[in-house]
C-alpha cells in the first residue's frame, strides 16, 4: 500500500495522468429500443450503487439511461431461478428482422404462453391519466374474432391454462358474456375478467350473470387516498370499488386487486392493500404492478422509477412485521427478474407464509439444482411450486389450492376439502413489466403472457406495449370498425 502511494503521490508531481476505476460493473450487453423512435439498438446493463440501470444509445436521439431495479444484489441472484422454457406447439411467424421485430410468436421464442389477453375492445368508461392501453374510440372485437382467436390459442398450446379478458373496460362491450361463454366452451380452466369494477358496482343483471358463469376477477384498485385516485384514474372511486367488491363477496367470485404503483403517488399505501386485501371475504391475492410508462402516463423521471425490490421493501416495512424479504420468490417460467411471488395461509389473524415451512428457493433454484434429486417427493413438490410460481396461477382457484397442499406437506395443518382450503391460501404478486426505458429482448424472448390479436399472432406483453404493436393492431381494427360502421 505504502509502495502504491508514493507512486501515485511521485505521478501526481510530474503531472503525469492516472487511470480511474469507473463507478459501475458492466453486467452484460443486451438489446433495447430507442425511446423516441423505437429503433432497435443496442443497450448495456450497469450495476452502480447496488442499482441496475439500462444505458443505451440511438444514432439519431442520443443517449438514454434509466433505472431497472433498484436492488443489483437481487437482480443478479435472481439468474438461478430461470427455468427452461417449455416451447409451444405452433408458431405464428417466422425470423426474419430479429427479436423484437418478428413477434407472433417466432421460433426464437424461449417459452410458451401462460396466460394470454385478449383486449376485446378499445373503449373505456373511465379516462385515466394512467392507462397502458391509452384506452378511447377504436374498435370492439366481434364473437366471431373471440371465438377465432381462442381456437387459435388453443391451436398453440394444445391445453391452455388462462385467459383474460381486457381492453379498454371489457366489461362495457355488449357481448363480453358470450366471450366468457365461448373461453369455457373450449375447456380454458381459467377465464379471467379484467375490470375498473364500475359495471359491477351497479348493475344487477350482470352480476347476477357472472355468477352463473364465475370468471375469476382481475380488479383494479389502487389505493385509498382520494389524490391516489386523481392522480393515476382521475377521480375519487373508492366508495364505487368497495361497493363492487362487497357484492363480488356477495356472490362469491375470486377477486384479485391489482394495484398500478407509481412513485410519489401511492408507494406508501402498498401495506393497507394487502391488510385489506386479506380481510375482505372476496379478495384471494394482490398484484402489484409498477407504473408501465407507455400509453398513458403522469410524468415521471426513468432514474427514479419504482422497481420490484421497491415494492418489496415497501411490503416489508409497512407489514407490522407479518413479511420477510426472503418470503418472496422469483417466478421463473418468464425471465426471473420480471416477478416475484408469496403465498400465505390465513386463518383468522393466523398468516403464515409458504416460504417459512418449506424451503422454496431450494426447489426453484435451476442454477445449483440442475438435475431432480432422485427423490420422488422432491419431484411432486418442485411441480406444485412450478404451477404456483408462474403467471398461469389463477387466485382462489382449486388448482391452486391443491398445489398448495401438496408443496406444504405436514407443514401446516390444512383441511382437506380443496373448496374450503382455496379461501385461506393467498396469493401475493408484483410483476415488473417493461416500458421504452427498460425494454430487454432478454426478457422479452422468454416472457409467458401474450396479447392474442385477431389474426393469429400471439404477441409478448411488453413487446405489443413498447414496441408499436399496440398502435399497428389499433390502427387496422379501427379502420375495419370504420367500414364496417360506413356499410350500415
């Protein structure tokens, strides 16, 4: 050291330049998209402060740098849950530009779709300031589009697990029963509906007619400050959302709260959403999702966006003690770093959560694990949690439940009947998707939720959001509405 010091103390008298270590690591290099023109560009991943950030350069924008999570000790420990992909059975289009510019899917494609969304329609009865889908005037989908699209996605994957419904506000398009309808006519164990919940709050007759058809519920609900409903949906809702879910509970449909988090706005209402969650007879889970910044969106600055160990923290912190950061899980049938996920069981003021009587991360870890240990009961348990810790897991479902049971063995003390057991398992997620700032072909080569579109292309979540997808199918559907409205 001595000997170090006296040499950079003799250069700096001389005058003579030091070399300079940089302030980041060099993770990896990846592609990306320009976030003004959307040009398909190269894009390096730096870990500098334990953060991770994307920075990446368009010949004709500039540079651009923007924060992807804000925990690198995570991000980069998270590789060892990535899973092999399970390769669907048909593709829908070939490599031809390269990923992201091929998508539908193309046989560069690493992994099945778990859950696919079809965006029924492009209407809304609300107009957020936060909307992914920049939802307003375009096209509504016809039943026979819906019942092509679902042959199609059966063509693909032989037995689908989950469909959603979504749009625009799906629940405004006049025949959004008959789609439900068709979904469980071709035997899709999971259809789910995708809602603001207004329609929901007031009529009866469709409530009465979800009843008979028990789709799960996909439930916006953000928060409960009246600025946390200006801010990102533009009014107060808060009265109308609890009202929907009181009559949801009424009629016993599984509800998920999905939670649109942005930074300065909620993040410090996260820990009420789980407490309420937990307490309202209807809820089976909550998915965070920080703020996607495409469509529509507040302004926001890309270096301090909320990230998935933010949300983490924030679950931990305002938990009253109930969490750990050890009891969420990477879910490694898309990327790993894209979610995470726990289950609890809950029983009265008992939560438990999974990860504490079983070691999870021991069966879900692909890197140090690379083989089955010849143990059946590992085998049957590493399958459980493999459908638990994918998108295709539904809330409130007995496919769950029953997976449940099997991962918790003597671990907890469950009933047997799947029907009861389903009410006391919960479901907590956060989903990290991509916007312009973060876009990584890494991921999206391996992403498991696609947008069915009508003609026959099953196309990545973050791909059709960021990319120009969204707008292209957008632009044709409106122009056949407009035909077809002009005809009549």
């Amino acid at each position: 050291m001595n000997e170090r010091r006296e040499m950079e103390e003799r250069m700096a008298i001389e005058g003579r330049k030091q070399k300079q270590d940089s302030d980041y690591v060099f993770h990896e290099l990846t592609r990306s998209i320009c976030p003004e023109c959307k040009r398909v560009i190269d894009a390096q991943v730096l870990l500098r402060a334990n953060r991770v950030y994307m920075r990446k350069r368009c010949p004709e924008h500039g540079w651009f740098e923007g924060l992807i999570s804000s925990d690198a000790q995570w991000y980069v420990e998270s590789a060892r849950f990535n899973k092999p992909g399970t390769i669907p059975l048909e593709f829908s289009t070939e490599v031809h530009d390269g990923c992201p510019l091929d998508c539908g899917l193309c046989p560069e494609h690493k992994q099945h779709t778990c859950l696919a969304l079809i965006e029924v329609n492009t209407a809304c009865n609300l107009d957020c300031p936060v909307c992914f889908a920049n939802a307003g005037a375009g096209y509504n989908l016809t039943l026979a589009d819906v019942e092509r699209m679902l042959d199609r996605f059966v063509e693909l994957e032989g037995n689908p697990e989950v469909v959603q419904f979504s749009g625009g506000e799906p629940t405004i398009h006049p025949q959004i029963l008959d789609f439900v309808r068709a979904a469980i006519d071709r035997k899709i164990p999971y259809v789910m509906i995708n809602t603001n919940g207004l329609r929901i709050a007031e009529d009866d007759e469709f409530l009465e007619a979800l009843a008979e058809l028990r789709p799960a519920i996909y439930f916006q609900f953000d928060g409960f400050e009246p600025r946390t409903y200006a801010m990102i949906r533009g009014q107060d809702l808060l009265q109308t959302k609890l009202k929907a879910l009181d009559r949801l509970a009424e009629i016993d449909l599984d509800v998920a709260l999905v939670a649109a988090i942005e930074r300065g706005v909620n993040e410090h209402e996260i820990g009420a959403i789980v407490r309420f969650g937990l307490q309202h007879p209807a809820v089976r889970g909550v998915v965070f999702q920080p703020v996607t910044h495409v469509g529509r969106h507040i302004p926001f600055d890309p270096m301090q966006r909320m990230t998935i160990p933010d949300v983490l923290g924030a679950i931990v912190h305002q938990g009253e003690g109930v969490f750990v950061k050890e009891d969420f899980v990477p879910v490694p049938c898309c990327f790993p770093t894209c979610q995470v996920n726990t289950y609890l069981y809950v029983d009265g003021e008992q939560v438990i959560p999974l990860p504490r009587v079983l070691d999870v991360e021991e069966y879900l870890d692909y890197i140090t694990n690379r083989t089955f240990p010849d143990i059946p009961s590992f085998s049957e348990i590493r399958t459980a949690l493999e459908g638990m810790w994918s998108s295709s897991a539904v809330a409130g479902s007995d496919g769950l439940a029953s997976r449940f049971q099997c991962a918790c063995g003597p671990g907890i003390d469950l009933p047997e009947d799947l029907s009861h057991l389903r009410k006391h398992v919960f479901q907590i997620s956060i989903k990290d998707f991509l916007d312009a700032y973060t876009f990584n072909v890494k991921q999206v080569m391996k992403c498991c939720v696609g947008v069915l579109v009508p003609d026959g292309r099953m196309i990545p979540f973050c791909a059709y959001n960021s990319v120009g997808y969204r707008e292209q199918v957008r632009a044709e559907l409106a122009m056949r509405h407009r035909k077809a409205h002009d005809a009549v």
